[in-house]
C-alpha cells in the first residue's frame, strides 16, 4: 500500500467538516461573521481555554501568522523568531507586507526553539539605537520546524525573557493539536497561562477544508486586528462557512482524535525507521513529523515504489516525513517494510 508523506495538508478535510459546511450552506445569514456560527465559534475558543478570548477567523495559516504580527509591531520593529522558523522561511514577504515593513530576526537555539539566553542577548542588542529596528514581538512555533516541542517549561522561558522588556509573544500553533496531545496538557496551560498573546490556531492541517483562527488572550492586542483583517482582505463575507468548519472541529474532540491518529502513526513510523539498517533519525519526533537520513540508494527506492515525501531540500540524504488524520497504518507499516527489505539486501 503506497502512502504520500510529504505534508498534511494533502489529506482532505474530515467528513463531519464537510457535513456541517452543507448544513451551513442552507438559508441566509448575515454576512461578515454577525452570525450565530461565529458567534459560536467564539464562546467555543473561550471554553477550550478556559478564559475569554477575541477571535477572528481566517481562511490560511499564513494570514492568521502575519496579521497576528501586524497587531503587535510597528513597521519599525522587529520581531524576535527562530532562524527555521516557518514565519522566517516560508511566508514569503507576507510578514513584512502586512506589518507594513517590519523586520524579522533569526534567534538561533537547538532543535529549531529559540534559545533564552541569545533572545536575551539580542532583545538587549543596540536597544534605544535610533539605527536599528527595534525588537518589538517574539513569536514560537509549536510544532517546530523540525518536529520538535517546546515544553511548558521552554515556552515560560522564552515569554519571561520576552515581558520582561514588555513584549508581546505570539504562537504559530499550525500543528497545535498535534503538540497539545503529545504534551498531554491543557491548550490553557500551553498558552496563556505560559505567556502567550496571541495563537495561531491550526485546523487546517488536522482535518478542516480551510479555516483557521487567530486567538486573542491580551486583549489590548485585539482592538485594531479587525481593521487590519479588513483591510488586509481576508473578512470573508459569508463567515459562516469558515465557522461551520471550526464548530465542527471542536465538537466531539475532533481535533484531538485526528491528532492522536496523526501523531500515534508517525510513533509507529519512527520507531520501525530505527530498526532498519542505514537508517539515522535525526530530530526525534514528538508530535507528527520527522527528519531522518537515508542512504541515496534507498531513497530512490523507496521513491521508485511509489511512496512519496520531501527530500533535496536540505543535506544529502534527509528527507522529511508527515503523517496525518488519515493516514493508514498499512501504508506506513509498508513504507517501514519497503525500507527495511533494502536495507537487508543492500546496506
């Protein structure tokens, strides 16, 4: 059984999403989020993380990310990231657009998490200098580039670096279901009771057609975000559409069912990886992505028989492995397999 792992964003959308997005089609409503779906959604946020949050609604992770930063910054700020980070690396200039010119400063850390000691060291760096963009937001990713977590313990650290010079911190949480239930927390506990801001609420990776949100907790940063989400072109005007999608996502535990499925599947992937021979496993997983290297020659293998995943990216022989709500465990135990017969027979 051939399996694709190279995102996932290629599975599709879970079917009770779809469901509820045809529910939602039917009648009128009035547009621009004044409706009881958004409304809903709303009250829903606020339940999951125990406190009252605003919440906008937007249709791509990139736009939840970088309007999340315009309402942070300045234009001549700068905002405090890991130098893999996402935000960094493949967001295109979306960032600078919609913060109106703000730069965007590499932190460097293992793992792709921001070491507290150099953002420390270079919040303080040319600090007041007329000269130099001013350090203004810090923003994580959990999941990391790598596939890495940070702890609650690693996000206190970085937020109590960061409010200690009066900073906003904000959380790219694209894969943030995925990291909720392999930390085995609250989503309270891995946000504002750690010190985050703003959230980036991930959904769509984890079984919704397209819908994201942004997710206040500092409520002094939500009073401009709706103007800024206006004027940066994603009010959608039937909001009810991308709000079905969310309700449905957070009824039942949706979210946390597909990422236990995603994350158990790359367990499973990762732990028959180590047993085949040739094969290194560089970051370890912890959520629902992994690095590893493999000889040339079994990559072309593995390719040839139909399996796909991203390699060529980075160092000769590292490739990169997701898995996700759908993804079957015959295919991965194949992909194991394939692997494994060779390593027998070759390495």
């Amino acid at each position: 059984m051939k399996v694709a792992f190279t995102s996932d964003n290629i599975a599709g959308a879970s079917d009770s999403v779809m469901a509820a997005i045809i529910a939602a089609n039917q009648g009128d409503t009035m547009p621009y989020g004044n409706d009881d779906y958004t409304a809903q959604v709303t009250s829903m946020f606020a339940e999951l993380f125990e406190c009252d949050v605003d919440v906008f609604l937007v249709s791509t992770g990139t736009a939840a990310n970088v309007l999340s930063l315009s309402a942070m910054t300045p234009p001549w700020g700068s905002v405090l990231c890991h130098s893999e980070s996402h935000l960094l690396n493949d967001e295109s200039s979306a960032p600078e657009f919609y913060t109106n010119g703000a730069r965007l400063i590499g932190i460097e850390g293992a793992d792709a998490k921001i070491d507290p000691i150099a953002l420390k060291h270079s919040i303080h760096q040319k600090l007041g200098d007329v000269h130099s963009c001013q350090p203004s937001a810090v923003s994580i990713s959990q999941v990391t580039e790598v596939g890495s977590l940070y702890s609650l313990g690693e996000i206190r650290a970085i937020t109590d670096v960061a409010k200690s010079m009066n900073l906003p911190v904000h959380m790219d949480g694209a894969r943030f279901a995925n990291a909720l239930v392999s930390l085995g927390c609250t989503p309270a506990e891995m946000t504002w009771k750690a010190g985050v801001d703003i959230l980036s609420f991930g959904a769509t990776k984890n079984g919704v057609m397209a819908a994201e949100a942004i997710v206040v907790f500092n409520k002094s940063l939500a009073k401009d975000l709706g103007f800024l989400r206006k004027r940066g072109g994603h009010l959608h005007s039937k909001m009810r559409l991308l709000a079905s999608q969310m309700i449905a996502y957070l009824t039942d535990e949706l979210w946390r069912i597909n990422a236990e499925h995603a994350n158990s599947m790359m367990a499973l992937l990762q732990d028959g990886l180590k047993t085949v021979p040739g094969v290194t496993i560089n970051t370890p997983a912890q959520a629902n992505m992994l690095f590893c290297t493999l000889p040339t020659p079994m990559i072309e293998h593995l390719l040839a028989g139909g399996y796909a995943f991203y390699t060529g990216r980075w160092a000769e022989g590292v490739i990169r492995l997701v898995t996700s709500f759908r993804t079957p465990k015959e295919g991965v135990e194949a992909f194991i397999e394939s692997a494994r017969n060779f390593a027998e027979k070759n390495v």
